[in-house]
C-alpha cells in the first residue's frame, strides 16, 4: 500500500513541478504539465530504499547531511531507472535532460540535487504519517540523543514512571 501511496505521490509531484516550470517559462500548463506511467513504479521505489535510510538517519544526523544522502540517493535511482528504460522501452528515458548543462547522460541533472534532497525531507514527514512511530522503527529501539542535544541542547526526559 505505501508503494502505491509513494507512486501516486511522486506522480502528482512531477505533474505538478513541470506545471509550475512550464508556466514560469511561458509555454502554458497544458503544454507542459507531463509524466509517464513508467513512473510510478520508479517512484513506488521510494518505499523499500527511501524508508530504511531515514530509519537509519532518524534522529541522529543532522538534516543538511540528510539533505545530502537523500538527494545523492534520488539521483543515482533516477540516473539507474533512465538506463534500464532505454535498455528496454523503445523510446527510452520518459525524460531528457541533455539540453541542461548540469546533465549527465541527458538522464540526471545535478542543479536538481538540493529539490531532491528537499523533497527527501518532505518525504520523512510522509512516512512517519503512513507508518507511524510504532512500525517505522523510531520506537523498536531507544534513540542515541539528537544532534541538538550533543550540541548543547537540553535533551527531553521521558517522565518518570508510576509504580
């Protein structure tokens, strides 16, 4: 259910993204809000590798170094998604980013990396909404402090218990 919960979601992102570009470069919504239904799958992926990194990262590492594994691991699934479709879909990529500068091999575009690790950030926000504190890990072991507490901050106490 996530899967297809993270599918539609990235689906609905990239609709509304290439709107929004489309409309600030003049070419008008219809002409330029697109995706391909090849994308779902791709962004239903977010479910198996997205969610046990932020597990993992989950209070522990700071949200620019977060920034930076998200965004590093969207891309590299973003660059391995472009190559298996144009090994196996005739037209190739559902994209093509050759014209940006920043492109390599017209499939990933690195003046994108701080969207997705934004989007990154956003997205721990979902999957603690679809799994809840309980089953994303976050309460199956107590959580090393927070960067803000080694920093200096004061740290939060549970309140002691009632016998």
């Amino acid at each position: 259910m996530r899967f297809a919960t993270y599918g539609a979601l990235g689906l609905g992102a990239e609709l509304t993204f290439t709107g929004a570009h489309g409309l600030l470069a003049g070419r008008g919504l219809k002409a330029s809000a697109r995706t391909s239904p090849w994308m779902f799958p791709v962004y239903g992926l977010i479910q198996p590798l997205f969610e046990p990194v932020h597990d993992a990262m989950r209070d522990r590492t700071p949200a620019p170094v977060r920034v930076a594994a998200y965004a590093a691991g969207f891309l590299t699934v973003e660059y391995g998604a472009g190559r298996l479709f144009r090994l196996v879909l005739a037209a190739g990529a559902p994209w093509d980013y050759s014209h940006a500068r920043w492109s390599v091999d017209g499939l990933i575009r690195f003046d994108y990396a701080p969207i997705w690790g934004l989007a990154g950030l956003g997205l721990e926000w979902v999957h603690d909404r679809l799994t809840g504190p309980e089953r994303s890990g976050a309460a199956s072991e107590p959580a090393a402090p927070s960067w803000r507490a080694r920093r200096g901050a004061r740290p939060q106490h549970p309140p002691a218990r009632q016998c």
